[in-house]
C-alpha cells in the first residue's frame, strides 16, 4: 500500500515540534515563502508563451542586465515576506540596501530574510533551470520597530532557516532548520510540494567538479593543480572526475547534493573575491551542505558560515560540496597557494 503523500505545510507544522518554544512564525514565514515559489514557477514555466522573457533594459547594482522575470520573482517574494507579518525587512540582491517593511505587523516581526529571487537568470532566455535562495535571521534589533541593517550583517552560523526553490525539469523546495535536509517536489496537479527527498545527505566523495573553466588561468596554482587532478583517471573508478557546469548555482548545487560533487567559484580578474554572493547564496548553501553532512569554504579554507558580512552585497570565494573533495581541495591549496 502506497504511504501517505506529505505535503510541505502539513510537514513544516509536523517540524515545529522538534522546536520547544516555536510559536508557529517560522513556520508561517516557511508557507508564505512556499506559496511565493509556486506563483514564480507558474510564470517561469509560461515564460516562452508570454511576453515576459528579456531584458528590462535595466542594470541593477551588481551592474548586470535585469531580467524581467528577476523583477517578477523579486516583487512576488517580497509581497509574501511583507503580508506574512512574521519578517520585519528583507534584503534582496536587486536591491541596494535593505527593505524595511513598516507596517505594525511587520515591525513587530522577529525575522529578516535575504533572497536571491532568480539565481543563474542569465539562463532563462535558454530554458535552463534557475532557482530561488532564501535565508532566514532572527533580528537583533528590538521587535515593534523597523529593521535595521545590522539585522542582516549576521555570520550565517545564526541563519534559522535556509533553502532554495529550483525550476527545473520539475519544481523542488529544498530547506533545512538546522535539522536535516528535505526536497519536496511540486505536483503541478494539486498544487502541493510534496515530500520526495526525506533527509537528504551529500555523499562523501563524489566524481563530480563543477566550475567555469574558461576561468582556469586566472585561478589560483593550487585550484589549478586541484582541476588538473580531477581530470586524472581515478583509481577507484578508472576514470577522470566529470566536469558538469550549467552556470546556474542552484542546478549546479543540486545535482551534486544529490549525486556527489564539488562546485568552485574562485576569485577571477573580473570578480576579485568570486562572483557569489555571501548573504544570498553562500550562506544559506553553505547551511544546507553542512545540515547533509557536506562543506563549505572560501580561498582560506574559513568555514562560509563563520565569516562576519560586511556589506550586504559581499562576494566570497566558494568551494562547496562532499566533504572528502573539499578537504582534498584544501590540501592543494594549502601545498601550493
Ligand atoms: P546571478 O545571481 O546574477 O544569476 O549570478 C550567480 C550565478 C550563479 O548561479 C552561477 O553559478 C554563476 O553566477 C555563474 O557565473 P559564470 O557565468 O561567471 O560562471
Ligand atoms: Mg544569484
């Protein structure tokens, strides 16, 4: 006999057990950005059929083109945070600084929230999978007033809750609270995500290496060595390490949380501290991979989740994955940089 479906929300609600004094907010914050997800999937799934895909012709201030489904996700995910009225601001990376929602329900909110609405959205006009990253704070500063921006300056060790949405082949929200990691995938038929991937685990190694290569002359002489590793025929498998880059962080993470693997974003000329952002996509990946038993480091072999953010928009060198490929990475690093 088949075991009964698990929905999201009846899980979410299941999970608020395992906190003794959760009053629900977490867990209400979680549904509403759950409902925003499936409202952005509905359009990045029509995005061939209407005229949404594109440009804005806008930049935004990391000085890249604005899409228009950026504009759409990062609006839907902001109406849900602000009508939640458990979140008090968001920062978001098409926003310069901080988003204070004053409402009185909203000012008495007691988290903050930062997204990346659509990650790799240089992908959309091709059809290949995006995805949202979220990260969720308790504020610091007192409840009943606006948010301030030391609310979102916080090592992601705070991080309560963290998780990414990726549209792909099919529709997951993956997330964790510190307790295991879970995938529900959106059944378009009734509209729910349901439990498919129950405490997920990064294997330890993998035969996976995911990074832009065309890079390579810019990297450092230890990931350099670490590449040309990869690409000796392993042993144990009798082949080299398979190199898989999609460009979208959230693809790349995915696949190889699943199956094994490493992704790199070293600094380059263009991003002299890596491309990725620490408060939008380091930190909650790096809560994730953590929670699955992987790791996460920047160019010093610093845990991401221990470094103190001094800019909202902040970029750090990523390495992130199994955890034995992450150790094997920092021992080139360390032998040769
Ligand atoms: P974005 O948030 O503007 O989409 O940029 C982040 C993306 C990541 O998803 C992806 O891994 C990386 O940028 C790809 O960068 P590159 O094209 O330099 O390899
Ligand atoms: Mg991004």
């Amino acid at each position: 006999m088949q075991s009964k479906v698990n929905t999201l929300n009846e899980f979410i609600i299941e999970r608020q057990a395992d906190f003794p004094y959760a009053k629900g907010e977490l867990s209400r914050l979680l549904t509403h950005i759950a409902l925003a997800a499936k409202v952005v999937n509905r359009e990045v799934n029509r995005a061939g059929l209407v005229d949404i895909l594109g440009s804005t012709g806008d930049i935004n201030v990391q000085g890249e083109t604005v899409q228009k489904l950026d504009d759409y996700a990062n609006e839907k995910f902001a109406i849900a945070l602000r009508g939640s009225s458990e979140c008090c601001g968001i920062a978001t990376e098409e926003s310069q600084d901080i988003i204070k929602f004053d409402s009185d329900m909203a000012k008495d909110g007691k988290y903050i929230v930062c997204i990346d609405p659509l990650d790799g959205s240089s992908n959309i006009d091709v059809n290949v999978s995006i995805g949202t990253i979220f990260s969720i704070y308790r504020r610091i500063s007192p409840r009943g007033h606006v948010a301030q921006i030391d609310d979102f300056l916080q090592e992601g060790t705070k991080q309560v809750a963290s998780g990414y949405v990726i549209f792909g082949s099919s529709t997951m929200l993956v997330y964790t609270t510190g307790r295991g990691v879970n995938g529900f995938t959106l059944d378009p038929s009734i509209g729910e995500f349901c439990l498919s991937h129950a405490d997920i685990q990064v294997p330890l190694s993998g035969n996976i290496y995911s990074v832009n290569e065309g890079n390579y002359k810019q990297f450092s002489s230890g990931v350099q060595k670490y590449i040309d590793h990869c690409k000796e025929v392993d042993a144990a498998t009798n082949r080299p390490y398979s190199a898989r880059y999609i460009g979208s962080l959230v693809a790349d993470f995915h696949r190889n949380l699943l199956k094994g693997g490493i992704y790199m974003y070293p600094p380059t000329k263009a991003y002299k501290t890596g491309k990725i952002r620490l408060l939008y996509e380091c930190n909650p990946m790096a809560m994730i991979i953590e929670q699955a038993g992987g790791m996460a480091v920047d160019n010093e072999g610093q845990r991401i989740l221990d470094l103190k953010p001094n800019d909202l928009h902040q970029r750090v060198p990523l390495y992130i994955g199994s955890r034995n490929m992450i150790i094997n990475l920092l021992d080139f690093i360390n032998q040769n940089d």
